[in-house]
C-alpha cells in the first residue's frame, strides 16, 4: 500500500471537496464564472436561460453555492457577484486581469486564478498579518515582479465560515 503524503491527503481533499458539487451547482458556477472573467454579474433568472434549466432548480443553486461560500451574491441586486475566488465585488485582494479590475476572495485566489489561467495580472494586496501593501504581476500566469521573499500561505481550511472570507 502506497504511504499517504501531505500532497496526496491535499489533493484527495480537493478531489472530495468538487465532487460534492451537484451537477447544476458545477454549471452554474461555470457560466458565472465565465462573465465575471468579462466584468459581468448574472442575474439567477439569466442563468436558467442560459442553462436551459427551471428557474427553481438554478435558484437552489445558487442558494447551496452561497451557503457553501464558493458564490456570493450582491444583496441589494440579487446578482451572482463572485464564484470560485473571483469576484466583482470590492475585497481586499484587486486583481488586475488581463486589463479588467476584478477582485479575488483571497490572496490565494488572487495569485492562482491568473496562473491556472495563463493570464497578464497585476494583484494588490495587504499582508493578513501586519496590513503592508503588496503588490506583483504575474505574465502569462507566472509571478515576474514581487518584493523580495513574498510568501503566499493559505490557513487550515475552517469549515464554519465561508471560503470567500478568507483574507
């Protein structure tokens, strides 16, 4: 029997972690995701109809994806803002991308959305710990300029609270 590594208990974890996910939650989640490459925010009502599903069962979507903090949603609008770490709603992570303003859950997201994309970024940050600025370009999703000895870390996963409010 093969010896579990840290990297295979994480990978397993993310591997459980999107299985979880109902097909229509994973569909939703694409087309939002989608727009907000294009600085658009959907209305749920779009995406039935770009889905080609019931209007109720895209509602409950969207409704598990916020539960579960992969999605938000503005509250005076009713749009779907945010999913999977980006986000068009103001956080503390900018993300420049390929010329568009967005913004990234977190600092995590906001490094590795351009690098999984292979896109020109530019990210404004603070560190969580002491709030100095931080700022680096990612060209062509890998990290050109950065003040010398940038960490990026990620904090146990604590599953009481959202994932987008992790800063």
């Amino acid at each position: 029997m093969k010896r579990r590594t840290p990297v295979t208990y994480f990978l397993d974890g993310i591997e459980q972690f999107l299985r979880s996910f109902s097909p229509e939650e994973v569909a939703v989640t694409r087309v939002v995701f989608r727009r907000l490459l294009d600085g658009q925010a959907t209305r749920p009502g779009a995406l039935a109809g770009a889905l080609g599903l019931p209007p109720a069962l895209v509602a409950m979507a969207v409704d598990r994806l916020v539960e579960r903090g992969t999605t938000t949603v503005d509250p005076e609008t009713g749009d779907v803002v945010g999913a999977r770490g980006l986000s068009l709603a103001e956080t503390p992570h900018r993300l420049t991308l390929n010329g568009r303003g967005l913004y990234a859950f977190c600092a995590v997201d906001a490094v590795g959305i351009p690098a999984a994309l292979e896109a020109d970024a530019r990210v404004e940050s603070r560190c969580h710990g002491c709030r100095t600025a931080v700022v680096l370009t990612l060209t062509k999703g890998i990290v050109t300029e950065a003040p010398p000895g940038l960490l990026v870390w990620a904090a146990e996963r604590d599953l009481t609270r959202p994932l987008h409010t992790y800063t």
